[in-house]
C-alpha cells in the first residue's frame, strides 16, 4: 500500500508543515504510512502536474486544502472525476481524499479516511450511514459516546459535520451480532429523532427532492441572504423540475415588494430582516397557486450589519406548507459562508420535517 501527501508551500510561515506532521502522525496511528510527501507552489499548473504523476504511483493520495490558493482544488477534482464523499475521490484505482485547511476537522476526515482503506483491503464488510441536522453539536457528540460505549469497542463508529449537517457512519465486520448493530441504530434514532432526516446516507436536498417527489408537491423559494442557495440544492437533483416551480431571489427590499408583494409597510416598521418580511415573502410564493410548498429566507450574513441594531447571524426562516406559515429564529455562528450555508442547510432540514 503506497501513500503520497500532497500540499501547497507556505513561504511566509511553516503552518503548512504542522498539518503534514499532524496528518502523518493521526495516519501512522491508525497503521497507515505515507511514503513521499510532495510540497509544490501555489499554482493549478503546478499541482495537476504532481497529481497525475502521483496516480501512476500511489494507490492512496492525501491532498492538504489551502484557502489561500487561487483555484479550488475540489472543483478541479470535481472535473476528471465524480466524487463518493464531501472529500473522497476515485480516479481510476486509486483513492483520492481532499483534507481540510483546518486543523480541528482533519483528524476527523483521517477517521473516515482510515476507514475506507481498511474496507478497500477487507478489514470490514459493511457499514450503515445515518445523516442529521442539529445545531447543537454537544447533542450529537453525547450520542455518538453512547452509542460507543454500548458497542465495547466491537465497532467503529465515525461521525462529521459539514455547516451542522452531520454524517454518522457506524462500520463493522463479520464477527458483529446483528442485535449489537441494531441496538446501537436503536439508541442513535431515540437520542437523535428529532434531528434524523436520513437513514441511507442521502444528502439533504436529496431527501427533500425524494420526499416531495412521493408526495407530488411543487416547491417555490424566495430567497434574501441565502442568494439562491437553496434553490441550487435543490435543482443539483436529476429530475427536479418535477417538483420545484421557481426560485426567487430577492435580495432588495424594492425586488421584496414588487416580485413577492411584501408590503412596504412592513420594511419599515419591522425592518428585511424580521418575521413579518419572511412571512410575507413565503405568503408571497403561495400566493400564485403555483406552488404548495414555500421556502423564504431573510438574514445578516455579515460580516457586517444591515445598519440596524440587529447582530450578525441573526435570520428568519419561513415553511410554508397547505397555506400555513412557521417562522424560524436563529442566530447562527461563522463567517458569512458558514452562516449562509448553515441557513441553507436549515431551510431544506425544516422543510423536510414539515412535509413529512
């Protein structure tokens, strides 16, 4: 079994160089031993070039992520092949894994790493993958806990996150009692009900587009901060003019008014970003009678404020289903692209639980 490392030099600073030594000693830990590793210069020529060399020698590729870089190296990856994972690529033979450009996530992406090695070579026969949604991470970390400590160690159970969106993969061989399994999935579905969308290891969207193409109902979203977002989830499904009527991004308060009919009374009195817009906005939707589903979303992403006394993070969320509206309030945590992908993630998962 032969490994390669590939990252992107840093001149200005060795931080590069810690999350090599920090992904050979997690990798050596689980018994797996990088044989060259490859730092090249920030450049797509560049990094193509060692890339296809590496295939013709390496069975297990290791790609280190960089933010800095002025391409983006899934995209490319995205182009020569299809991916099986947020970081898991095959290209011919060989195994392909995009690490993160931060060190708190790697040692959970070398986890799910290790373990898709080890089921290549036939350590382990089988696995079943449950997705959630939940903004509280510490609930799903007790749960995992749990559900480990009532293993024994018999099995390996993995679990990451992407924006709150959670994958839990529970791997095991062919010296497990099934009963052990099930009472594992058994105690993971109680603790987790509410936040469990997925019990075959599909995507959001994919769930959402699944569970509205049973139930034959049209989807419509009216879209402020998250720009569309949702909107691309959902239409990244084959099919999905079948159930999905129009996206609507509006992203001014005039566009507001005039495309979705939120009254002008309502921007200001209680400001774009409040309940009363994102209900109107979902109103709006249903309104035409071309959908019976509605998805609105209004917020501040920041990283600054909308010129009111209203924090960053701070959005609204409308469901609209069988002319009844919820509202949603969250604050969320992050950058702006963590905070609008979260958002994002939130719509579609609250969707999810009003329609099924």
């Amino acid at each position: 079994m032969q490994c390669s490392i590939i990252s992107f030099r840093n001149i200005a600073s060795d931080y590069v160089d810690e999350k090599i030594n920090t992904t050979i000693k997690l990798l050596s830990s689980k018994g797996i031993f990088v044989s060259v590793i490859l730092q090249i210069s920030d450049g797509k020529n560049a990094f193509t070039n060692v890339l296809h060399d590496c295939l013709n020698k390496y069975d297990y590729i290791f790609i280190i992520d960089n933010d800095t870089l002025n391409f983006s190296i899934a995209d490319y990856l995205n182009t020569i092949t299809e991916s099986e994972t947020q970081f898991l690529y095959s290209i011919g033979n060989v195994r392909v894994f995009l690490l993160p450009d931060k060190f708190d996530l790697i040692e959970d992406y070398i986890k799910n790493a290790t373990r898709i090695i080890k089921a290549k070579q036939g350590e382990y026969f089988g696995k079943t993958v449950l997705k959630a949604f939940c903004l509280d991470s510490s609930i799903i970390n007790e749960t995992i806990l749990k559900a480990k400590k009532l293993g024994k160690n018999q099995l390996e159970i993995f679990c990451n996150s992407l924006n709150f969106d959670f994958t839990i993969e529970i791997v095991y061989n062919n010296q497990i009692p099934k009963l052990l399994i099930d009472d594992i999935l058994r105690l993971i579905n109680k603790e987790l009900f509410e936040y469990i969308y997925s019990l075959d290891g599909n995507s959001l969207s994919q769930s959402l587009y699944d569970i509205l193409s049973v139930r034959k109902l049209i989807l419509s979203t009216a879209e402020s901060f998250t720009g569309g977002g949702i909107a691309n989830k959902i239409v990244e499904n084959s099919g999905a003019s079948s159930v999905f009527y129009e996206g609507v991004t509006a992203y001014s308060n005039k566009s507001k008014v005039q495309r979705l009919n939120v009254s002008q009374t309502t921007l200001n009195e209680f400001g774009a970003v409040s309940d009363q817009t994102a209900y109107e906005m979902a109103c709006g939707l249903l309104e035409t009678n071309n959908c019976n589903v509605a998805i609105a979303t209004t917020g501040i992403a920041g990283p600054n404020s909308d010129n009111t006394n209203k924090p960053k993070g701070l959005c609204f969320i409308a469901i609209g289903y069988n002319k009844e509206i919820e509202i949603y309030k969250y604050f969320l945590k992050g950058d702006r692209e963590e905070v609008t992908k979260t958002a994002i993630n939130a719509a579609m998962f609250l969707t999810l639980k009003k329609i099924k």
